[in-house]
C-alpha cells in the first residue's frame, strides 16, 4: 500500500508523514472529534507522534487501518479518510476533517475520491460506514456519496450503547 496519492480539484490525499504530527495532534482536539470519535483524541503530541509512527507501520501490512491525510496545498493536513478492517474480509470507511474546515464539501469531496481507488487496491465491492444518529455531517457524506442506509438501530458505538445508523455503499 505504497505510495498512496489521489489529487483532486482542492487537495491531495496521501500517507501520513512525521511532518503531520503538530496538525494532527491540532485536528483530533476539537469538540466533534471527541463527540463523535472520541478514540481519536490525542491529547499531547507524544500521544500523536505514537498513532503517526503506529498508521506509517500499518501501509505495508494486511488488515490493519490504512489512514490517508487530506492535505489542502495552503492549509496542510486538514483531515484524514480511512478504511478499517471489519473482522475477516470486511472494511469501513472512516473520514474526519477538524472543525475549522468544515462545511466546505471537503470530508464528501475525500470520501468520492477514496472510495474508488482503495475499493480497487483491497478488491473489494463494498465497504460500509457507520455514525451515530445525532452525527447530522456524517450521514449527509456518506448519502452524497451513495451509502445506502442499512439500520437504524441501537448499537454499540466506542464501548456504549448509542442510536447508530449503518450503511454500505456497492461499488
């Protein structure tokens, strides 16, 4: 999983580098972030300096987490989309953009042009996403992008019992 790279009108996405730890240490402190992903907080820069040394292990191994930055050429990195692996053969996709770049249409700009390229490099023909209920931003990605609701039900989101919502999106 080498040399990952997308362009698309506004920003690149790419591997997460050493140069990325002051911006994503910044991104994962904002209040949606540790509303709706609060494992993804890393409170010091030794906590992001470790998940930066921990994704850059994961690119050349099988089933692990393959987080890409969404790096705006002004901006640097704003956010990341990911795909995680579900079990034996199943990925969700994952996508954050910090808060003060936010409503600009980047997170579902990120999200249609990952989608394609990683569904083709793990060869895959669906990959599935999930929110909470209350996480108005993320449905309205991942239904701008083609996920088709699945259940609305109450499940278990981080280690509680929250109302969620689950999609797949065909590929």
């Amino acid at each position: 999983m080498e040399n990952f790279f997308i362009e698309t009108n506004r920003f690149i996405i790419t591997e997460i580098d050493e140069s990325m730890v002051q911006s994503v240490h910044e991104n994962s402190l904002d209040d949606d972030n540790r509303r709706f992903v609060p494992d993804e907080v890393f409170e010091t820069m030794e906590d992001a300096h470790q998940i930066v040394q921990s994704i850059q292990k994961w690119y050349g191994q099988n089933r692990t987490p393959l987080v890409y930055a969404v790096v705006l050429s002004n901006e640097g990195n704003i956010g990341y989309v990911q795909a995680v692996p579900l079990g034996v053969s199943d990925w969700e996709i994952g996508y954050y953009i910090a808060k003060k770049y936010t409503k600009n249409g980047y997170a579902t700009e990120a999200v249609k042009a990952f989608l394609p390229v990683i569904m083709k490099r793990l060869k895959m023909d669906k990959i599935f996403g999930e929110c909470l209920e209350e996480n108005v931003a993320s449905i309205a990605v991942m239904e701008k992008c083609g996920f088709i609701l699945e259940a609305k039900e109450l499940g278990n989101y981080q280690g509680e019992s929250r109302h969620i919502r689950r999609y797949v999106f065909l590929g």
